[in-house]
C-alpha cells in the first residue's frame, strides 16, 4: 500500500476541478486502498482513500474535515479521471460525485 499526496487547485472538490499528483509514478502504481494526503489551495491536508483505481481514472474517497475558513465539508466520494499526458503530466480532473 503506498500514500500520494496530492494537491487541489481550490479549496474544496467540485465537478471540473483540477488536482495534480506531486510524484507522477502514481499513474502506474496507484492502487485500491491506497492512501492519499490530499492539500487543498488553502493549505489544509486531508485524508483520502482510492477506490476503483481502472488505467482511466479512479474513484477518490476524501475524509470529513473543515476549510481554513471553518466550513465543514463530509466525507465525498469523487471520480477523478486522468488528464492526458501530453496536456499535464499527473494532472487529475474530478468528473462528478460517486455513489
């Protein structure tokens, strides 16, 4: 099991939103019940899981926790699906919410 962090362009998750993984090996490694620290625009680290991981994109579920701002945010579930390679190496973008 290994843990990624990544780091979030905004400071919560939303359809369209773009996050970006700081070791780009995870494209290739990255598996079920892998950890991820996820670091949000205002600085706050979450923690999240990967689910569903397919070469295509994969399904991240992100911890309740609450923006520098205060407001709480519950725990998600995100399909992110992989940026191509020639666009942003380890570039991520959320699809939609997951069931």
């Amino acid at each position: 099991m290994n843990t990624w962090r990544l780091s979030a362009n905004n400071t919560h998750l939303y359809p369209g939103a773009h996050i970006r993984g700081l070791d780009e090996s995870m494209r290739e490694y990255m598996r079920n019940g892998d950890r991820v620290l996820l670091e949000f625009a205002d600085q706050v680290i979450v923690a999240a899981e990967v689910c569903n991981a397919l070469p295509q994109g994969w399904t991240l579920a992100v911890d309740a926790h609450t923006t520098a701002k205060g407001t709480a945010i519950e725990p998600k579930r995100w399909q992110v699906r992989w940026l191509p390679r020639d666009q942003r190496p380890g570039t991520m973008k959320i699809q939609a919410r997951a069931s």
